[in-house]
C-alpha cells in the first residue's frame, strides 16, 4: 500500500474565487506512483471549499450569483459579533462542500469527460491550504 | 490491498429522477471481495448527484418541490448562454453532493437502518455514469 | 494495511443539536494504529449530519436560524404524510452533509488551524450513531 500527501498554497487576490486545481492534483496522482485507490482533496479552512464542476466562466458566475443570494455577505450573523465579517463565507463553503474524493483508475484521475476540481475561496486575500491525499497501491 | 472498479450507466426518461442503486452497489462490494474497507459512489457528470437518504416517495416528492425553490429551471442563467438549459441542474447538484463514502465491515455496505444510496439526475434524457470504487482487504 | 471501525452513539435532549466530536474521532484514530491514511466519519441516519467547520457558538446559531429559512419546520412536507414531522430534518441534513473523510498523516487526523468534526442533529431525541472507519497504514 502506498500513501502520498501534498499541500497547495492559495492567497486570493479577491474575496470570491474559483481555481481549477485538476492539473496539480493529476501531478500528485502521477508522484504518488499509485495506480489504482482514491485521492482525497479538501480544504484546510472553514471559509473555502473543493467542489467538482464543470470549467464554464459563466457557470460559475451563477454560482456566485446565487450564493449571495442563500448567504449574503453582511448581514448580521452573530458570528460577526466576533469581530470576523464572514460569517456568510461559513455558510457559502457549506452549500460548495469541504472535499470531495476521486478514484484513481489505472494511474490516472478517473474524472468524467467535464469534471474539474476547483478550490473556492469564500473569504480571501489570507494564506490558505489546500490537502491532497492518496492511498492505493 | 484489493480495488475494485465498476461503472453503473443511466439514461432517464425524465430530467429529473433518483433511482435507488444500492442493490448495484451491494453486489459490486460482494464482486469486489473486500471485507473491510471503503466504497465511494459518485456520479461523473456535473449536472447529476448521487446521495444517501431515506427510500420514501413522499419525500423524494418534497426535495424536488425544495430544489425547485433553490434553483428553480429557465431563469437567466449565464450559464445558458453557452446554449445549454441546465444551469439550475448544476445547482441542484451541488445541494444534493457528487458522491458518497460508505463504509465496508464484515464484507457489507455498513449503512444504517434507512440509509440508501442513490442516483440523483437533474439533466435527464442523456446517458450518464456513476462510478463504484472500493478499496480494503 | 489495517482498518478500524467504532460507532458513536448520539441521544440529544434537542431537536437541533451540535455536537464537536473531534476528541473521539482523534482517539479512534489512536487506537487503529493507522499512520498514513483516511479516516471516514458519518451519521447512520438520514435527519443527521457529521461536518466540519469551526467550534463558534455564533456560527452555529447562524446556521440553525439559516436552515430554518431554508427548510422550515413543519411546512406541509409530503414527508410527513407518512406520519413523520421530519420532512425539514431531511433537507436541513442535504445541506450539512452526510459525512466527511479526513487525512491521516504522522498518526494525527491532518485538520487545518480551525477545522472541529461536529455530529449535527436535526431530529433528536431518539438514539442515532455515527460510524468511525479507518483504514491506512
């Protein structure tokens, strides 16, 4: 059984972001040496995500159209009262997911013909990490 | 270690469906031999999902109508400028998640009383796949 | 390879109720053994969630007054023609999630600065458990 971790490195020039992250998880696959197991990549923090979906500008500017509408920015969450102003980042990132968990298949990503890995930011210009783990053999 | 790999196809009459796969799940795990160790289950196209939830017509009913309000169909999505019409399965996809983990004890899916796994369309009329990978011993 | 398993078992005196689970998750992980690998945390239940985000009591009152605007209580849910009152636990768990897969590295679930695992009730008052599988090396 073989194991390999690796972790990305984001600061977001903007609050809301998406990164396609695909091509430097591919990378660890390939490092990993692993052929065949599955490759976990999530979020180190409470206010961004991993989500799958599809590579379309305009795609994901509905999404970040409609998550200000089911969590705006700015409204008084008592998590504000802390001093923080995201406490609709918390909720954002929840709606978009912490993870997400891919197979790996005969050495490669085994991802369907338009699914891409994005890391979304919900609360940026901070320092933070992404993790990919694998395991297989 | 042992991995197992199989492909589940889908092609709804409706845009909208969930289907219950845990039969083909269960028997991909008995396929795969492994006795402990764990599943994933994830759809792998973007406009689709596949969830765990309750088998229960009723309620299948109320998650549409609930989606339906989140992301209703046919509003101005940016998205479909692109020339597609399924900027809210999108949406709706990412409510209800791209994939499960499940674990595998004693060589069975260990699911609690009412959980079942399904497949989750909201793009129909098209064919599609959902991917099993188990790895364990 | 080793895997390990364990059940937590959850009866909150609320209908509504988090619970920061991270001790028991990080003991477990102590007990497997397991260095370098995953560790899968999910509710058995389908009005339930395991997720993650950060241990902040007014974070977690946003989120319980933002599920209740976005699944209500006791709207007239189709679910709860089958004599249930849960049809609104159901879709607040979608939203929560079901559960979450953590790394494993150095012996030591690997969570950013600010990650906390919380059990998320959403129909309490009853017994409900939550699954611990491990697996790694």
């Amino acid at each position: 059984m073989k194991t390999y971790t690796e972790y990305l490195w984001f600061n977001t020039p903007t609050r809301i972001e998406f990164i396609n992250i695909t091509p430097q998880v591919e990378e660890a696959v390939r490092k990993s040496g692993v052929k065949e197991g599955i490759c976990l990549v999530n979020t180190m923090h409470i206010t961004s995500s991993v989500f799958i979906n599809d590579d379309e500008p305009g795609l994901h500017e509905d999404f970040k159209e409609w998550l200000e509408k089911l969590a705006p920015y700015g409204r008084s969450y008592r998590h504000n009262l802390s001093g923080e102003d995201n406490g609709d980042s918390h909720l954002k990132r929840t709606i978009m997911g912490r993870e997400v968990v891919v197979a790996i298949t005969n050495g490669r990503l085994d991802l369907g013909p338009w699914e891409q890995i994005f890391y979304g930011e919900f609360d940026g210009k901070r320092r933070k990490r992404v993790l990919i783990k694998i395991i297989g053999e």
